[in-house]
C-alpha cells in the first residue's frame, strides 16, 4: 500500500456512472473508493477487504479505483496535525471511504478518535451508524442455544448528536467544586431523518418489518420524550406498515443475551448505539466479524470494522479480517453493487462455517492474508 495523502491535484470524481471499456464489451462501471489504513493492525485487515473487493469487481465488470489516505496516529505524531482540512475536502468528493482503524498507544486518548473517527462523521454528516448483527455461524455465538436463525438483527444508530457533539464543560476545574457538564443534544430534526431512515431501512430489509426504539423514557425525559413522539408521528404517517416497538436501553442489553430472535431493525441514539452493538459484536462472534457504516444517503459514507487497532497484534498476520471484508461488502452494498455485495458475504458465510476455527486473533487456523485469500477465492 502506497503511504501518502493523495495530492489535492489529484482529479478526483464522483464515481462515473458507466465507462466503455472497449468494443463489444459491456459498459464497466467505475467507483473512486478512498483508503484509510489507519493506525495498528487496521492498514492489514484493509489489505484483505481490498483483495476480496477486487476479486468481487472482478467478476462482477466493477472497476474498483482506490485512492490511499496516510491517516492515523504515526502521522499525528510525525506532523502534530491529526486530519489536515485539505484532506476533509478531498474526502468529500468520494462516494465511500474504507476505513481500518483509529487508535495509537503513543496517542493521548480521544485526540485521534476526536480529530479523525468523530470530525469525518461529524462534517461528512454521516448522520447514521448502521451495524448489522448476524451471526453467521453457531460456533461463534457466545449464547446457549442461540444459532444463525435468532441473530440477525441491524441496529441504526444516530450519529451526529447525543452525547458525542462536545457540547458541555467544565467549571472550577482542577479545584475540589470542579464541575463537569456533557450535555445530550437531541435536534428535532437530527432525530426526524435518523427515524425516517430507520423506518426506510426496515421497510426495504422487509422481515418482520418491526422497528424498536431503544431509548431510557423512564429517565431521560426530555431526549427520549422527542425521540419517542417523534418516532411515532413519523411511523403513524410515513410507515404505518412498520410495527413500532419500544426497550429501555438497559432491557436492551439484557434482550440481546435472551432473546435476540426479538429483534429486526433497532433505532438509538448515539451513546446507546454504542454501547449495545459492542454488546451486539459478541454475540455475533467478537470484534472480528463486526462490521459498520456511517452512512450520508446524500454524501460521503464510510464503512468500518468496529473492532480497534489491535496495537499489540500489528503486523504479525494473526488478526481477523472478516470484519473488514464485511465493511467492503456494506460498501459496495452502498454504492448499489448489491449482487456483488451479496456474493461476498456468501463467501463469508462459507468461509466461516467451513475454514475458520474461531473468530478470535491467533485462533483462526489461518493468517490474515490466507482468510482474505481464502475469501476472494470463495468470491
Ligand atoms: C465506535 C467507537 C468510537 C465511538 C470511538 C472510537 C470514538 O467506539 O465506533 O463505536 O465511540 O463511536
Ligand atoms: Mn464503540
């Protein structure tokens, strides 16, 4: 992988709906998909997401062209600077951004995470975090009793606002009345498009066409009582096909270990959203297969394994690359490639149940780069 932020000279277009690609062929269509590699083991999962992409837009006449973005923490601390705004604007030009991961040991917590993860969410508004929870296979569920048929569940969630804007601060700080303030900010209308594109989503996901809004009405009477009016003004008029359920996010967590088959589409907010699909990833297996996108419908997405970076795995070919594979299908699934997408995950699944030992770093039976082959192979 080549290891330096793309020149802003660089001619970068949205992707070109169909180029020719000489006579009597079938017109190819081509995508510009930006490649963060990022800190730990991220830039070696994103290598194998890579090698199964191409092995799909191989057979599927997809023209994959992949731009790499030298972001992360060794470039934090060779430049003091985390993201550069040149670099914000050039990703804006791109349908999808693939990402490894953020995070560096040498790093103070919350710089890289803040000046990389939450900026690119926060000004590419990619208002949605979308994590599908499927267990693939019954090996890989921690759960007794549970298997593929009752974990298959997508939790959207809000990604914009809640408790990750910033918003707050401190009083007195460092003396002994120090105050500190984080403050939860609900938008009508950051809550109104997250709720349209959940009742959207589960319309099109079309299971059990049931949407539960995982909130904390019992507390949080203020946030929770827009999300709540707003979720059902919305479903009344917009989606009265959509069943409308509700969970306290603490019965959430507890539903997800007893009975996750109660779940289709979950929509939260951004706290919660997090919490619970870290819940979500263990019972599909571990951070190994969990995958996510933070979705502009309009815009820029980007698509994640939600694990770390896994520093201390870096560079010994021990780690899982499942999720990121997953996060390329979720991004050619976004750009409308859906029968590609669908293949690879049909690789996925095959490669799971048939090859792979345990979903955990070192136990797979493989190295990182024979899972990627073995994948691409099954693509
Ligand atoms: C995630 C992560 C991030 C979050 C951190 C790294 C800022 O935990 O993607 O779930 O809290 O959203
Ligand atoms: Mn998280």
């Amino acid at each position: 992988m080549q290891n330096s932020v793309a020149s802003p000279s660089r001619n970068i277009s949205i992707p070109t709906p169909a180029e020719p690609a000489g006579k009597g062929r079938e017109l190819m269509k081509s995508y510009n998909i930006a490649v963060i590699g990022g800190d730990g083991t991220g830039p070696e999962v994103v290598r194998e997401a890579v090698k199964v992409l191409d092995a799909a837009a191989k057979k599927f006449s997809l023209k994959l062209n992949y731009i790499q973005y030298d972001l992360g923490g060794e470039r934090y601390l060779r430049t003091n600077e985390a993201l550069p705004d040149s670099v914000v604007s050039e990703l804006r030009k791109f349908p999808a951004i693939l990402l490894g991961a953020i995070g560096h040991p040498e790093v103070k917590p919350g710089i890289l995470e803040k000046g990389i993860l939450l900026r690119l969410r926060f000004e590419l508004e990619q208002y949605i975090n979308l994590r599908p929870v499927k267990l693939y296979d019954e090996r890989f569920c921690p759960l007794k009793d549970k298997g593929p048929g009752d974990i298959d569940f997508v939790v959207v969630r809000e990604n914009n606002e809640g408790l990750y804007t910033g918003s707050g601060g401190f009083v007195f700080k460092g003396t002994p009345h120090e105050i500190a303030v984080q403050e939860s900010i609900n938008t009508r209308r950051g809550v109104e498009r997250c709720l349209r594109f959940a009742f959207e989503f589960t319309r099109k996901r079309n299971r059990e066409k049931k949407l539960t809004l995982c909130g904390k009405t019992n507390v949080l009477t203020y946030a929770f009582d827009l999300w709540e009016r707003a979720f059902h003004e919305i479903g009344q008029q917009d989606f009265p096909d959509v069943k409308r359920d509700y969970a306290h996010v603490d019965a959430t967590a507890m539903w997800f270990v007893k009975n996750p088959e109660w779940f289709d589409v979950i929509v939260t907010d951004n706290m919660f959203g997090d919490i619970i699909t870290d819940l979500g990833a263990m019972v599909q297996g571990g951070m190994g297969i969990a995958a996510g996108g933070n979705i502009n419908p309009d815009g820029t997405s980007m698509f994640e394994p939600i694990g770390g970076s896994a520093p201390k795995y870096t560079g010994q070919g021990v780690i899982n690359p499942l999720a990121a594979i997953c996060a390329g299908q979720m991004t050619l699934d976004f750009l409308g490639e859906t029968a590609a997408a669908a293949a690879i995950e049909t690789a996925v699944i095959k490669i799971t149940r048939e090859k792979i030992k345990s979903l955990a770093a070192g136990k797979m039976g493989y190295t990182t780069s024979q899972v990627g082959d073995l994948v691409a192979a099954a693509v």
